[in-house]
C-alpha cells in the first residue's frame, strides 16, 4: 500500500494530484507547521500573466500548526478571488462544469485555513476522479520530527511504500526508511503543456484551476499523462 503525505495546499498545481495519483491513501498534514509559500496561495493566469490569489491569515497564526490557523475574515478575500477567477475564466471552454460548486467556497464564511484547503482538495480530487481516501495526520498521533515523522505515519496507515515529492531527496534520511523495512518511490513530474487563455507560452504550474477551466474533463488524462516512466523505487 501506497501513501503520500503532504502540507494542505490551497487549490494546489496539478504536480500535487499527480503524486495523489500514485498512491493509494493520503494523509494531509494538518499538525505540521505552517508553510506561507502554497499553504495559503497560489497562482491563476490573467491578460497580464500569472496572478497571486492569498488567503489573508491572522498574523499571529505564521508560526502555527496548519490546523490552528485562522483566516483573517475582516478582508475581503473571498470577494477578490472570485472576481479574479471569473475575469479569468468566465470565457475558458470548460469554466461553466465547475462554475457552481466553486462559487459556493467563495459564498461560504471561513474562519479556519486547514478547513478551506482540505475541503477545496476534497472537491478538486471528486472533479478528478482521484478517489483515495484522505486521513488527517491529526487522526494518527504521531509525536516525531522529521524523517521518523514520516516513516511513523507509513506504519500507522499500514503502508508498504512512501511516495516522495520531487524535492525529497534533499531533506530526507532514505536509509531510515530502509531500516523500517520501507520502500520509497519518487515522483517523476513534468507539467506537461495545455491550450491556456491569454498566451501562446505555455506557463506551467499553476493552480489546478488553470487546467480545469481549459481542459475540463480531460484534465486527468493529462495529469496522469506526466506518469512518466518512473524512476525505480528506492528498496530496503
């Protein structure tokens, strides 16, 4: 049995459902410490190039767990987002499968992050057709750091093989994983082009969104057209 274990992202790029995709649970990180660069943010594409959408925190919250961060509702985010997304999107091929639902996260009043990101997850994975079951790193008490945190939540899921994201081999002790008798599989991504509105260049790694409103339904096929021929698996 297969698990990725990630940071919660909001509306993450379609790297992140990629590693989803090769596994078979995933265990969200809700008790990790924040991270500002994709937990509360992420890019869409407008007439001007790419744009920053962010979820406003309070500003006590930097050094929290995800879990306990609050979002600063007295701005007007939610407002903004949907403006930007529909000026960016109103006129994409596929926008209108999705216009809906996700209006309803922008009409619903959030107080918490991990909330928001966990539920926009959830719905983008439904639209996807990744279906896995999600676990909360919460749900599994585990009181390690680093590596050991990570081999602790394999065994806690029962998992056989941990999938890495592209950057782990820099941080990780793989020979840890090794002496617990786990295997480590690295993702091989590369985004992997699509029509996109605005532009005759190509900019990869946006927010799903991006793909979504573009390709529609066929977003998956390309998501899952970047299984490349993945490199071997690490062994114990």
């Amino acid at each position: 049995m297969k698990v990725a274990i990630h940071q919660p992202h909001y509306f993450p790029y379609p790297g992140f459902y990629h590693k989803l995709s090769l596994a078979d649970t995933f265990v969200i990180m809700d008790e990790a410490q924040y991270d500002k660069r994709f937990t509360n943010r992420n890019m869409i594409l407008d007439s001007h190039g790419p744009i920053w959408l962010t979820v406003p925190i309070e500003k006590g919250n930097r050094f929290s767990a995800n879990k306990d961060v609050r979002i600063n509702e007295s701005l007007p985010w939610r407002k903004e987002h949907w403006k930007k997304i529909t000026v960016s999107y109103s006129n994409a091929r596929f926008f209108n499968l999705y216009r809906a639902e996700l209006q309803e996260f922008y009409d619903t009043s959030w107080s918490n992050l991990f909330d928001l990101d966990l539920e926009t997850t959830r719905k983008t994975m439904e639209w996807l057709g990744i279906r896995i079951p999600i676990v909360k790193e919460s749900e599994l008490d585990v009181k390690t750091t680093g590596t050991q945190r990570l081999v602790d939540i394999c065994k806690a899921v029962g998992a056989d093989t941990y999938v890495s994201g592209r950057g782990g081999r820099e941080y990780m002790d793989e020979g840890l994983f090794h002496s617990n008798g786990l295997v480590v599989e690295h993702q091989d991504y590369a985004a992997s082009p699509y029509p996109q509105r605005f532009t005759d260049e190509f900019v990869p790694d946006l927010s799903i969104l991006d793909m979504l409103a573009n390709l529609g339904p066929e977003s998956m096929r390309l998501v899952s057209r970047a299984l490349q021929a993945p490199r071997p698996p690490s062994s114990p």
